[in-house]
C-alpha cells in the first residue's frame, strides 16, 4: 500500500460511535511511520485485519476510518489503525441528562479521561496512550454503576509482523518458562483458555475468579437451598421393654453381655427359659447435612478464601517481582469477593458442617446440581491459562519486556541443543511452589558444559557488573565462554533493543546504511558496554567484554548480511544481529562460532580486549633452555646451588636467548620423572674443569612445575629450546618440541577436547626431532602435510581435509570438523 497523502498524517477521526445517549468519538493518526516501514519489506497488506466490537443499548450508527478510502465508513473488513506508542484522543458527548463516566481495567487509563464541564453540559474528554503495549482494550461508558456501552480495539506492534512474529514470540515464552508472559493488569490483553494442568499464577486466578465468582456464589446458594444429605444412624440405651426391631449392632450387643437377661413369664424361649433383656441398644435415624460432598464444597471456599487473601496481601506490598500496583477499585474487587465468601462460612448451615478429613470421590459431586458447577468451577479457577481463544482476558507484558525475556530465552534454546545444560536459576522452588526468577530488576543464570571440550559456557540475563572505575553497567545478556589454558572467561554482550531503523527513502539511515538495521544510539550503546566493563589486573585496567551486539526485531537475514553494521563485527566486534521467532540463523551460528573459537584466534579479532598483554608478551616469549639431569649428584647439585652447567660444544647456535633454566630429569634419578622445574636466569658465566669447557647458568630460585611435564615415551639427549608459555602450559613432553604455529594451533585446539593426545616424532629424542608426523586422539588420527599446506582429520569411517592457510585464518573450521568426527563417534 501506498503512503499516505500528506494531508492525511494529520489527526483524523477514527471512531464514530451514535447512541440515544451520547455521541463517542476517537481521534488520532491512523497509521504508524514504522508500521508503513515494516510494509515496505513484507507484503502485509491484506493480512493484518483489526478486531473492533461495540456491545452496548440503542445504538444508532458505528462508523470506523477505512485507511483505502481515507473516509469514516460502516466496515466489516478493518485495516489496523491503532498501534503501540500512537495517542488517540476520546471524546464523549451525552445528549441527554445522564451521568457518564469512562471506565477502565488499567487505573492509567481509567484516569486520562475525565469530566470536563462546559456552560450548562459537560463531556468526558481525554488521551488513551498504549506505549509497547499490543492486544485487545476494552473501556466502558457507565451512568452510575451500570455499563451502557461497551468498545472493544485491537493495538497493533509498529516494529513487528502481528501474525507471524509477535504472537510467535508470545508462545514461545510462554512455552519456555510457563507464566513469563502474563502481567497481572495492563492495558491490553489477549484471549486465552484454560489449560488442562499447571497450577495458576496470581494473575491467571485473578481473570479466573473473577469470571466465575458469581456462577460459584449461585451454586453454593443452590446446594444451601437443595443440600446433600444422609439418614445417620444412633443409638441410645433403652429398657429392654421399649426395645423395638433390632439391626446387627443391637443384637451383638445383646449377645455379648448375657448378665442383661432376666427371667420372666412370657419373653423369649432359651434352652428351657424364658427371658427378656433388661436394657439394650434402639436404633435412631436422623437426618444429617455433614457429608463429605458438603465438607468438600466448604473446603472449597475456604480455600478460594486463602488464595484472595495471598492476592491482596501481594496488591498491598507492591511486590516488585509481580510488578503491580494497587489500584483501589481492584483492591475493592477482591475485598468484596472475600465478604462474600467469609459471609457464606458464617452461614449457621455451614459452621455445622466439619472439617475435611479425607480424600473424596462422589457422583454427587460431578453429577448433583450446584455442587456439579461449584466442582467445575474450583477445577477451572485452580488451572493455568493458555494464550488462545476468547473466554478470558489475560494481559501481557509489554513488547520491549517480551522482546528481551525471549532472547535471553532463545540463547538458552540455542546452547541447549549442543552443549549440556549444568545449572539454571531462572525456575526456583520456595514454600509456596515454583516461581520465575526473570524479572527487569534480577538477574539470572544458565551454565553449560562443552560435551568435548569441557569448557563452562554461562548465560546471564541482568548481569550487574559494579566493581568498575566509572559507572554500574547492566546488560541485557552476557555470554561467559571459558577456555582451556586462560584463567578468565571471553564475555559478550548481546543487548535486545525492541527498535529499528527501516531506511525508509530519502531518509539519513537508506542514504547512508541502505537496508534496515540497528539504531547508530544503540551501535554507541555496545561500544560504552564493551568499554567500560573492565577488570583491573595488577596493573593497567582491561577489558573483559571482547564484543558487544545489538538484537534487533528483523526478519530478512540474507538482506541484512550487506548491512555496515553486520560486516562491523569482523572488523571491531561490535555490531548488530536481527532477531526474529522466523530468523534465528545468523545469531545460531554466531554465537557457535564464539564458542568454537580458540582462545588465540578471539585474542587476535580483539581491540586490547582482557589478556592482550599476555598474549603480546607470548609472541615475544622469552626462551627457555631444558636440560638433562643425568644422575642424583647432578639433581642435587643443581638444587642446592641454583646453577646448571652444559659443556659448551654441545651449545648450538641460538642457546645466547635463554632467559630461563628447566630440569628434565632422567628415568630413576628421582622418584619423578620429567621436567621437574625451572628457574630464571640470573648470570652466565663460562667455566673449565680441566680439559672440558662449560657455560653455567645461575637462576635466581626454582619454580616446581606443576604439574610435571611427562616424558610418555620420548626423552631428551642433551637440552632443548621451547617458550616460558609453552613451558607453562604443558603437560607432556612432546608439546615442549612443538615450533611451527600450525603445530602448536593443532595442539591447543586438540587439548581443548581432551587431555589425552598422542604425537608421534621423527625421533624418540625430542632435541633431534624435526617435525611431528601425527597426532591421535581418541581414535581420530590428525596429519599435517606442510608440502600441501594441508591437514587431514581421519575417523573410523570417514576423513576431511583442510588447508593449512586457512586454518591460521579461522581455526574454528578444522575445529568444527573435529567436533563432527567426534560425534560420529559417539
């Protein structure tokens, strides 16, 4: 559809509404510059139709604005025209001497139309404002306490496809985390129907109870007026000549206890006697109402009673997790519904009704008149609600809220399908059963495992960080991914902002970006979040959050993937992704790729993220010199004196670098064997002991290494080179040898998976060892063919081959493709 004209972006009439009564009329402006936006991009047309209802006495004419011919007009076929964040003026005129007044669920609005009176009349005037709200309203002209009128609207989402995103986004947090949705009262609601388990929220029972409280009042005065009843035995004792027919317990009485019985003249004939009782057991039937269906309907009541109670108490205490305010005619509701029932209990038919003491299943119950309903009733106010169907109102949160409870969720769903799930606070158990800890003001967390490698992967929503130089940052998600060998985490930031840019023609944002996308305030918004959460590190501050990026309400990923601010994460990580229930694709693989990253490759993509002097420091790695300790002698002398000596031909050229010692001790000089310590080398100097020149190192003390660095099969004939780094981050000796940068990517990556790698050498000597001919891992055999430039990952059943350049580039690849073998494993 066409824009408007410019004559009509002016504010219109939009409603007419004609009684015998009073005329109403809504005024305001019957499109949204972002709704027009949205349909640029996707054919919506026809699709979106508005639900508007009227209810009300002698209406004369409804008249509603047709957005095609721009005119008021009697319509069946309504194209929206109120949306989120529009105002809309309503005007109510009466024509006769009554008293009007507006009328609605939500206070804010109730009070935003009022009486304004004029020479001898008055009209109610006012603005009804929706904010990111979306849904159904409903107000209600009244004259004193009776409704006369009733209009009911739907608010359309300006940023969202109604039909194909918004109410998609709606199941699926409600699907997620049952409950999360609904809001106690705003100002629109969807349908919903009961659900056929769950235990109800506050806000469920209240749009519950409060639609049948009167049908349940109506039974239970239908069971006072037509009551369950029984025919109760009793017995009292009686002289035995007022003894009438006797029942078993009368005559087990009789039976035993002989001493009762007396001779007389004519009575009964026993064993030559003849005998009558002096007293015994008559049986007396009395009507009694205190039966277990009676009992029941009072729990019942009782139990509604508590539930208001908790209600009320929770309105009261303005509690910030239920996020409602009390309002003095919902407070009035509930008290009146209270009075009601207390009023009922005190009824002297129910005071003599006892105490529920046993489970209960009766016909009476589900078949008898009054307590059939009363039954349902309870049943249907003591169930959840689902969002779909007309038989309740049921409100929800705003789209901005909803929009940023379902990305923290939708992140949780994407690492749920391939890494294992450790812990969740987000659903907590208390006394009074389980509640959703996901509220704007409380942070909450889920932690996953790496089914391979291991590494924690966290997800917080509301993470606070406060410890910072400047000011307290809350984003709305922070990933936490931990990799093997550094001691922080790799934080991201991914921040749901519920607002777009269309790039509509002519505008700033088409010239400049082309195609639809984040807003430039919230692309400023990741660079203050990536800047100013930072940790202080014995020294200079660095930060932790190696990026940040907007998730924005989009649907056309493939378009959106030539937009400056998706190509801007390669470049400085900082960016946006859209975000949509339909269009999950590029944060799915997004957020893959961040996971299965090496720690390397993030530390190269970085802008001097946390950890880059470290790693500046380990491509200028200072040397390290591993000698052999041939005997015990040897050990302890270099222990004791912090000198190590080696005869100076053996030196090969490049040994003038050394700035640290390390101790490979052979097989059975000490109880371990390995790299045992190492130390930093203080002085150099040169020594002869007769015929044989040596160079001795003095270190300054030495470190144990911890753990000790295994030999597993290779050993060490004289001394060789490696890295502090490498040193430190060793376990087993072969690693030590390892100086190509495709060796040492190959390795980090594989230890990563597991602790258990074998490398197979040209030599069981490490220091004449030339190049590492395999890796091997559970199975899987790793080849570098560095004449090819390629890698080779072979399975039991299956193999895949990988360039060498552009595993330097991105190593995630051959990661990935590692990751794939291994689940075919399993």
């Amino acid at each position: 559809m066409a824009l408007h004209p410019s004559g009509s972006r002016d504010e219109v009439e939009l409603v007419k509404i004609e009684t015998e009564d009073f005329s109403l009329v809504i005024k305001g402006k019957p499109y949204h510059g972002r709704y027009e936006g949205l349909k640029q991009y996707r054919d919506m047309d026809y699709l979106d139709v508005m639900q508007f209802e009227v209810n009300g006495d002698q209406i004369d004419r409804i008249l509603i604005y047709n957005i095609e011919t721009q005119l008021l007009q009697e319509s069946t076929q309504l194209r929206p025209i109120f949306f989120e964040n529009g105002v809309y003026q309503v005007i109510v005129m009466p024509k006769a001497g009554r008293e009007l007044t507006f009328y609605h669920e939500h206070p804010g609005l109730r009070q935003s139309v009022a009486r304004v009176d004029i020479a001898n009349t008055y009209m109610l005037m006012g603005n009804l404002q929706f904010q990111n709200e979306v849904g159904l309203t409903t107000f209600e002209i009244r004259d004193g306490n009776k409704k006369i009128l009733d209009v009911t609207l739907e608010v359309f989402p300006a940023k969202l496809d109604y039909k194909n995103d918004y109410k998609k986004l709606l199941e699926e947090v409600n699907d997620e985390i049952y409950n999360l949705a609904f809001h106690f009262i705003r100002k629109t609601y969807l349908g919903a129907k009961v659900k056929l388990e769950g235990k109800p929220s506050r806000s469920e029972f209240y749009r519950l109870i409060s639609k049948h409280f009167d049908q349940f009042l109506q039974a239970v005065n239908h069971i006072e007026r037509q009551p369950h009843h029984l025919l109760q035995k009793t017995y009292e004792k009686v002289r035995g000549d007022q003894l009438t027919k006797l029942d078993t317990k009368s005559r087990n009485y009789l039976q035993k206890r002989g001493h009762l019985f007396a001779e007389v003249k004519n009575g009964l004939k026993v064993h030559n006697l003849t005998v009558m009782p002096t007293e015994g057991l008559r049986v007396k039937k009395e009507l009694t109402f205190d039966t277990s269906e009676n009992r029941y309907v009072k729990w019942m009541m009782q139990r509604l009673t508590h539930k208001l109670y908790d209600l009320l108490e929770t309105l009261n205490n303005r509690s910030s997790r239920w996020e409602v305010e009390p309002d003095s005619d919902l407070l009035d509701k509930i008290i009146e519904m209270i009075k009601q029932l207390e009023g009922k209990l005190k009824n002297p038919f129910w005071k003599s009704i006892k105490k529920l003491d046993r489970s209960i299943h009766s016909l009476v119950l589900q078949m008898a008149p009054g307590y059939r309903d009363a039954f349902q009733i309870y049943l249907t106010v003591s169930k959840g609600l689902m969002l779909q169907g007309k038989l309740y109102q049921m409100s929800v949160k705003d789209v901005a809220t909803l929009y940023e409870y379902w990305t923290f969720l939708k992140l949780g769903q994407i690492l749920d399908k391939k890494y294992e799930l450790v812990s969740q606070d987000i659903i907590q158990v208390n006394r009074d059963g389980l509640f959703v800890n996901l509220q704007t003001n409380r942070s909450a967390t889920r932690r996953y495992r790496h089914p391979f490698t291991k590494e924690q992967i966290i997800l917080t929503y509301q993470k606070k960080e406060n410890s910072l130089p400047t000011i307290p940052q809350v984003p709305d998600t922070m990933l936490s991914i931990a990799k093997k060998g550094k001691d922080f985490t790799f934080n991201y930031v991914f921040d749901a902002k519920y607002r777009i840019d269309y790039a509509q023609e002519g505008s700033y944002y088409k010239n400049r970006y082309k195609y639809p996308g984040p807003l430039e305030d919230d692309i400023n918004t990741m660079h203050r979040y990536r800047d100013s959460i930072v940790a202080y590190n014995e020294g200079p501050y660095e930060r932790t959050a190696f990026g940040a990026y907007v998730l924005f309400p989009w649907f056309n990923e493939e378009l959106y993937q030539d937009h400056h601010f998706y190509n801007s994460i390669d470049k400085v990580n900082i960016g946006g992704l859209p975000f949509l229930p339909n269009a999950t694709d590029l944060v799915e693989r997004f957020v893959e790729r961040l996971i299965e990253k090496s720690p390397e490759e993030i530390q190269q993509e970085g802008i001097v993220p946390r950890g880059t002097v470290e790693e500046w420091n380990s491509s200028l790695d200072e040397k390290v010199l591993v000698g052999l300790v041939r005997d015990q002698e040897e050990y302890r002398n270099c222990r004791q004196t912090g000198r190590y000596r080696i005869l100076t031909h053996k030196l090969k050229s490049g040994w003038q670098e050394t700035k640290y010692i390390a101790l490979y001790v052979k097989n059975g000089v000490t109880e371990h064997n390995g790299v045992i310590c190492y130390g930093r080398v203080k002085n150099i100097n040169h020594e002869k002991t007769g015929a044989d020149d040596y160079m001795q190192f003095e270190v300054e003390h030495w470190i144990n290494c911890n753990p000790i660095i295994k030999p597993v099969g290779y050993g060490i004939a004289e001394y060789m080179h490696t890295t502090l780094s490498n040193l430190r981050e060793s376990k087993e000796l072969p690693e030590l040898f390892m100086k190509s940068k495709e060796e040492k990517t190959l390795w980090r990556m594989l230890r990563r998976v597991s602790d258990k790698i074998t490398i197979e050498l040209d030599s069981e000597f490490l220091d004449t060892a030339t190049v590492v001919e395999e890796f091997r891992i559970k199975n899987i055999l790793i080849q570098i063919n560095k004449e090819m430039r390629e890698v080779t990952l072979v399975g039991t059943d299956h193999q895949t081959t990988e360039s060498l350049d552009s595993m330097q580039r991105n190593p995630s690849t051959v990661f990935r493709a590692l990751i794939e073998l291994l689940e075919c494993k399993k």
